[in-house]
C-alpha cells in the first residue's frame, strides 16, 4: 500500500468514528432530555397529588367538625327530652 491510500484509509475511519461519536453523544443528550422531561412530569404529579391529599384532609376535618357538632346537637336534644318526662 502507498502511503497516500493508508492516510485516506485511516482518514475515512477516523471520519467515520467521528461521525458515530457524535450521534452516539446526540442519542445520549436527547435520552436525557427526555428522561429530565419524565422527571418533571412526575413531580408535577406527585405534587398534584400532595395538594389533592391535603384538600382531602381539610375537607375530613370540616365534615368530622360538622358531624361532632350534629352528635352532640342530637344528644341535647334527647337530654332535654328526658328532662320534660
């Protein structure tokens, strides 16, 4: 071989090699991006549901409030029922 058909060789190969790194490296980034966009999703869910955990709970609390307040409303009622007979 002359050495001009070995420089062209090892040339085209290291073009080639060069060319595979770069999409190697542009797969590897968009990957990523995705993945960092699947992350983001998921925290905007798992936020999501905190705050529809924390409403759940205000609103158990409000109704619990309001089912105290009917007990002893009713039980009044029955004491002062007692009381008359």
């Amino acid at each position: 071989m002359t050495d001009g058909l070995l420089f062209t060789i090892l040339g085209t190969m290291c073009g080639v090699i060069g060319l595979l790194y770069n999409v190697i490296r542009n797969l590897r980034n968009d990957f990523y991006n995705e993945l960092d966009k699947m992350k983001k999703l998921s925290d905007d869910r798992d936020n999501d549901i905190k705050e529809l955990i924390k409403e759940m709970k205000a609103d158990l609390k409000e109704d619990m409030r309001e089912i105290k307040n009917d007990i002893r409303r009713a039980e009044g009622f029955k004491c002062a029922g007692q009381n008359q007979g």
